[in-house]
C-alpha cells in the first residue's frame, strides 16, 4: 500500500487508472479472450491429474451456480431447487448412458427434460413473488430425493446409477482426466459464453428490470411474470447440462446428489462469488469445490465447523462476494492514494454486480474527473 | 506509458510461462518414487504403508462415520508404537492413516478418492453405499483396492462386477435372516410387524427375515408398512402396527432419530412388543436410553463384535487393549457410542492378516492374500463368528449372532423368549 501510495504521488501514471486504460486498448481486448482460450487449452496437458479433475469438477458447480445466478443474481427471484435440475440432469445422462442412447442424444435430452420440468414448475412458481417462490423451490429437492428412491426402475433406487461414458478417443493421446476436462471445458465454455450474451442484451435487461422493480417492468411493457419464467426456465436447462458434466466426471448419482443440503450450499457458493456475475459463478463453483478440500486438508473432524467459518468471514468482508474483490482493493488503494477521507464515495456494500457493471462505469467516470 | 505497458505484459508473459513450465515438470509423476523397488505400487515403501479413507466426518452421519476412522487408526496406531507390521516380504512397516471428510455426499466421496489414489497403497473402512457407490468403478478402473468398507451393499462382495472390491460388514439380507432363524426355532406362536424403509436397506431386511421364517408355522405376519428415509416421524405407522396386536416388532430403520423416537412412541401408545432392530441402530447408549428401551420385554439386534459397554466384557483383553489404543491413537475420548468403531477395530486386524501373506509390495499382490483368509477370529469378534474373505458373494463378515439387550449392553442368545 505504501509503495502504491509513493508511485502515485511520484509518476503521473498511477496504476489504476493505467489499468483502466490498459483494460480498455482495443487490442488488449481482442487479445484477452484469446489468451484466456490458449490458457485453458494448455492447462490440461500441464497440470497434474488431481488438478485437473479439480478444474473439471469445478468447472460442473460453475455451470450450475451459473444457471442459479441467471434466476437469483440476475432476475431476483429466489431459487432454493437448483440442485434438482442438476439431479434430474444427472439422471437422465446415466439412463441415457445405461441404454446406449446416442451420446448427443444424451445431452439434448439431459438440458431439455430439466428445462421442461422447470418451465412446468415456473408457469405456478412465478405467479407467486417474492420468498413465496423460494417457498415453492425448496419443495423441488425435498420431492427429488424420495422420488428418485421411488422409481427405482429408472433411477436404480437409493443405490444410484453409475455411468462411465466419454471414453478417451485412441487417436487423442490424452489421459481420461485431460479427456474429461477438455469436455466440461468446452460444454462450460459455451454455455457461459451463450449465458453472458444473454445477461449483456435485451434479456438482460429486462432481467434486470424486473429484478429491480416489477410495476417498472410492466409500465414499460415487460411482462414480469414472462420474464420469470423465461429466467427460470433457463437456468434449469443450466442446471441439466451441470447435471451431464456432473454425469462426466463424476459418472455416479444417487438420491443423494440433490439432497437439500446441496442446493443450499450452491445458493452459498453463488452468493459467496458474486450475485449477478458472470466471474462470480466461476468463483462459486471453485468455492463449492475447494472449501471442502481446504477444510479437510485442515482438519478431517472439523470440516463443517470451519467451512461455516470460512463462509462468515468471507461474507463480513466482502459482501458483494468473491467477485467484487478487485473493486473493493482498488477502492481501498484510491481511498489510501488519494486520501479522500469522507469524501470517498458512498460504498454499496450489497452492490451485486448487475449494478456492479453501473458501479464500475461510476468509477471509471470518476477516474476520469480526476 | 507504451513500454511501462510493454513491460508488465513482458512481464506476465514470462510469469505464465515459467509457471507452465514448473507445473509441466512436476506434472505426470504419478508412478511414484523409485524407493520401495520398481514395481512398487504408490502408497508402499519399505518403510511405511499409507491407508486411505472416505467417510462422513461431519453431518448427520458423522457419528458411525468418525468410528471408522478411529478403530482402524487405533488400532495401526498401537502396531506402529510397537513398531509396525510385519509382512509377508519379511518387511517391517508403519501404517499411516489419511482419513477425508465426504459429509455422505456421493460428489465429495469421489473428489477425496481422487485426491488420495495415486498417494494410498489401499481405500479402505469408508462408511456408506452411496459415498462407495460413486467411486467403485473408478477404483476398478485404476486398480485401486477398496476394501473392508462398511456397506451392506451386495454389489461389493461380488468378485466378479466389483475385482477390486470387498465388503466387511455382513449385507443386510444375512441380518433379517439371522433373526428370522432365531424367531423361526421360538416354541410359541408369534405375530409380526413390519416396519421397514422404503429402499434397498429396507427391502433387504425383509427378504431375508422373510426367506428364513418361511414354512414355519408359528409366525403371522399380520402387518407390514413402509416409511421414507426422509420421513421426520414414522408416529402415523405406528399407531396402525399397535392396532395390528403383533408382539414381536421387525424395525428395519436406518435413522437414529427416527428409532428414538419410535421406540418412545410405541411406549405412548402402550404397545410392548419384542423389537428387532438392524445393527447399526441398536447402539445401546446412543438409541436405547434415550428411547427408554427397558420398557420393552426384549429388544434384539444381530451383531458380530463384542460390546465394550457390556458388563460380560469389561475384563476381556480384548476389549481393555482396545479401549485404551481407541483413547491413546483414535482421537477417540469417549466410550465408543457405535459399533462401527469396533467393526474399523477388526478392519485393522483383517487387513494386518493380509498384510502378513503380502510377498510384494503391489496392490495386485495385496488383493491375493486379502482373499485368501479364512475362518480368522479377528480381536473383538464373538463366539461363533469369523472373517472369511474366500467366499464369493459374501462380504468379509457374514455370520451373526443375534442377542438381546440386557439393560446395559447385549448378551448373545440361542432362543427367543
């Protein structure tokens, strides 16, 4: 902090707005993406097998944080049953898998089914506003799990379904873990590209309307209640592909995979990496996957006690979750650089980032006052 | 501002790339460490063997789950104050425990198999068949033993789905039937009814009850009814068994507080019938005292390991040498509360057996001389039963003894009555 406090007095290029600008070069953005997708190619061929399946699992709860950020972070409504698409998902993969279904078949079946389940439970669920929808979700997860038991005919009952599928092509050279991730690499990829051009446009913003004030949204032609349901649907046909890459790299589901418990850890996770964020569902599902670990490297015996812990501190300090991280230390170092004292402004601490896209134009507007 | 600029992603640059480079030199090492000789599998060298385990060490299960961990650590951890083990390769090795925490969640259970495989010799003890379930046909795959752990789970005492596979506790048909057997041999008459959860571990208990008092005469079932793993109270079925006016209840339950509390509603509703209860919820100080089991003419259950709370017990050598090693290596203070700590107790022994037979150190060699064992008495097991690893279709464990409780802990019975 000193020695950023020294540069900025020193040398007229302080670092943040330099980043900002640098952020902003037309080739640095063309650049980024590119550098992101040779990364994640790499990635794989380097990094040990452990790793590797760590990437891959995080990158299924990333899916399905996202899928849950699309009807919680972006649309508002409150979503207690996404672990149950991803169980339905789960399960018609391994069906699919046990039957020799085409693979591709497979995956159209495994987002569909649970996007017509969700559509189905939205056209009621979203006639209903505010807690009363969550009220309606956290049924889902609580009728999942003794009807998976139920039809054990399809779901093989409380012992589960195993499916090893996505063998590793002769001709690819790659370990089954490298195999995989590339899989869950490119299936996640696509869905969160296709997800962000959906929260960037049109959709998004009505969305975000909607979110913000329903009375607004029909004032300007926006039917809520359309919206709702669309945000819905959407994230349960999220929620069944995380279901398929679960299926991938997991290859075991049972009635436990969508115990109740679940889902309201996944809720944690997308909280705790960002409402509303596209990065934040990213950082969730790394949340979801390595607070386990973090706490079992820690101690086996006190590993709820620990990840309550973790997940109280981390909501103390940074409300707006894991996502706004970089906002929150660069405030801090304009606020110690500059020392604005009082006239530092008035810090959202609940901002998600669906305004964080507004906070963070505010900010480069200011920089640009400066 | 242009080389400033030039100079960081220069800089970046050459970050990520000696990053790539340090992971590419550590990356693919898994064939482990040359010390135990070539073909050693990972997990073994000539000093030390280490043990993986997955199980619930936090959450509902996490009670029976924390047993698991601490009989067999207990048990390793006096051999290796001794100074280790002695195997077959005339080899003498310390056996290190790592034990991960799965909260009985399928997804979790896998991550912590991944973690550990390519740093254990053997999976083994891990409590539950969903949590083995999920990472069966990866420990098949990378020929990874999994064995002795606690699932009634036939699949895994089959040798040919399930290679690399063993089960230790008996599967849950072997414990209806042992009761069926004893009710079956009863001089009187007897009704029954039947409370069972609505899943494979309840079905299971029913079939082989069933299949055992099959063709005997002097047992009418006279009401069966089923209840949901995730039910909060069973109080609706037990009112209707009680109008049934059956005197010997079969309570195939897995849930701890789902027993408490049925066998205090029973007591509400004064009906006293003779329970059965499946062994893993007939633990006598973490369900029968709170439930006020001595209001009950007999309460049964099946079981293969001596009780330390048991009175018969409190001068065996066994159990003395076991309670101390559970305090001094377990992590474990208290009077065991489940049996599982007695059955992770006997783990230790069975798989020192089949350390001893070991003439290499691979994993390949291990599963041989797992499966060859035959009629051990391993410490802590009663009269009566043993471990046999040769029988295909059974887990390690299939012979039971049913006993009844006697206010304290349990006494073997030969009769019914």
């Amino acid at each position: 902090m000193a020695s950023a406090s020294s540069l900025s007095t020193s040398s007229p290029s302080t670092p943040s707005p330099a980043g900002q600008s640098f952020r902003q070069r037309p080739w640095v953005r063309m650049a980024f993406p590119l550098v992101v997708a040779v990364v994640l190619a790499v990635l794989p061929l380097v990094l040990p097998e452990f790793a590797n399946e760590t990437v891959a699992r995080i990158g299924v709860f990333a899916v399905a944080v996202l899928g849950l950020n699309v009807v919680m972070g972006y649309t508002g409504q409150v979503s207690l049953g996404q672990i149950f698409f991803l169980g339905v998902g789960a399960y018609v993969t391994a069906y699919g898998v046990q039957n020799d279904w085409n693979i591709v078949l497979v995956f159209v079946l495994a987002c569909l089914i649970p996007a017509v389940a969700g559509l189905i439970v939205a056209l009621a669920a979203a006639r209903l506003g505010g807690l009363a929808i969550a009220m309606v979700t956290v049924a889902l997860p609580i009728v999942g799990v003794p009807l998976a038991k139920r039809l054990s005919e399809f779901t093989g009952g409380s012992q589960g379904l195993s499916a090893r599928f996505a063998e590793t092509p002769e001709w690819t050279g790659l370990y089954d873990d490298q195999w995989q991730l590339y899989l869950v690499l490119v299936i996640g990829g696509v869905v969160f590209l296709l997800t962000r051009y959906l929260v960037r446009g049109k959709y998004g913003r009505a969305f975000a309307i909607v979110k913000g004030n329903e009375n607004v949204a029909s004032s300007m032609g926006i039917s809520p209640y359309r919206y709702k349901v669309l945000a819905f649907t959407i994230a349960s046909l999220i929620g069944g592909v995380s279901g398929f890459l679960y299926m991938l790299v997991i290859q075991y589901t049972s009635p436990e995979t969508m115990s109740f418990g679940h889902s309201i850890e996944l809720l944690a996770a997308m909280v705790i990496g960002g409402a509303g964020s596209i990065v934040g569902s990213i950082l969730g599902g790394a949340w979801y996957v390595l607070v386990p670990q973090l706490t079992n490297a820690v101690d086996a015996s006190l590993t709820a006690l620990l990840q309550g812990a973790v997940l109280l501190i981390v909501l103390f300090v940074l409300p707006g979750g894991l996502a706004s991280l970089p906002r929150v230390l660069a405030r801090g170092r304009r606020r110690s650089g500059a020392d604005r004292g009082p006239g530092a402004p008035p810090t959202t601490p609940s901002s998600t980032a669906g305004s964080g896209t507004a906070a963070e134009g505010s900010e480069r507007e200011r920089q640009g006052l400066a | 501002m242009n080389t400033h600029f030039r100079s960081r992603t220069a800089r970046g640059v050459a970050v990520v790339s000696a990053l790539a480079l340090t992971l590419t030199a550590c990356g693919r090492e898994g064939d482990g460490g040359g010390e135990g000789g070539a073909s050693a599998s990972p997990g073994i060298t000539d000093e030390s063997v280490t043990l993986g385990i997955t199980t619930p060490l936090s959450g509902a299960t996490a009670g029976p789950g924390t047993c698991t961990v601490a009989g067999v650590k207990a048990y390793f951890g006096a051999k290796n104050a001794e100074g280790g083990v002695e195997f077959g390769d005339g080899k003498t090795r310390t056996v290190d425990i790592r034990a991960l925490d799965d909260t009985y969640d399928p997804q979790q259970a896998k991550a912590n198999y991944d973690q550990l495989k390519n740093e254990v010799f053997a999976m083994t003890a891990g409590l539950g068949t969903p949590t083995n379930r999920a990472w069966r046909d990866a420990a098949i795959a990378d020929e990874v033993p999994q064995v002795l752990v606690m699932t009634g789970d036939p699949l895994f005492s089959d040798t040919d789905e399930s290679p690399w596979q063993l089960g230790f506790v008996p599967i849950y048909q072997n414990e209806g039937e042992a009761f069926g057997e004893l009710l079956a041999s009863s001089t009187e008459e007897h009704k029954v009814a039947i409370l069972s959860q609505n899943d494979d571990y309840g079905e299971g208990y029913v079939e082989g009850f069933k299949s055992a008092i099959e063709g005997a005469d002097n047992i009418e079932v006279v009401e069966e009814l089923t209840y949901e793993a995730t039910d909060t109270s069973v109080d609706a079925q037990l009112t209707e068994l009680a109008n049934s006016g059956a005197d010997v209840f079969f309570n195939a339950m897995s849930v701890t507080p789902l027993m408490i509390s049925a066998l205090q509603k029973a007591q509400q509703l004064n009906w006293k019938p003779s329970w059965f209860l499946p062994s893993n919820t007939s633990s006598p100080g973490a369900i029968l005292e709170p439930g006020g089991a001595a209001a009950y003419p007999g309460i049964y259950s099946v079981s293969f390991a001596k009780a330390p709370a048991s009175p018969a017990f409190a001068q065996d050598e066994d159990v003395q040498a076991y309670l101390a090693a559970l305090k001094e290596h377990g992590d474990y203070q208290d009077p065991p509360a489940f049996p599982h700590c007695q059955w992770s107790w006997m783990v230790g022994a069975t798989l020192e057996q089949a350390f001893a037979e070991m003439t290499e150190p691979t994993r390949e060699n291990f599963m041989e001389a797992l499966r060859g064992i035959e009629g051990f008495q391993a410490p802590l097991m009663l009269e009566g039963t043993s471990v046999t690893t040769s029988e295909d279709g059974q887990p390690a464990v299939s012979t039971l003894n049913v006993q009844k409780f006697n206010g304290k802990g349990y006494d073997t019975v030969e009769s019914f009555g």
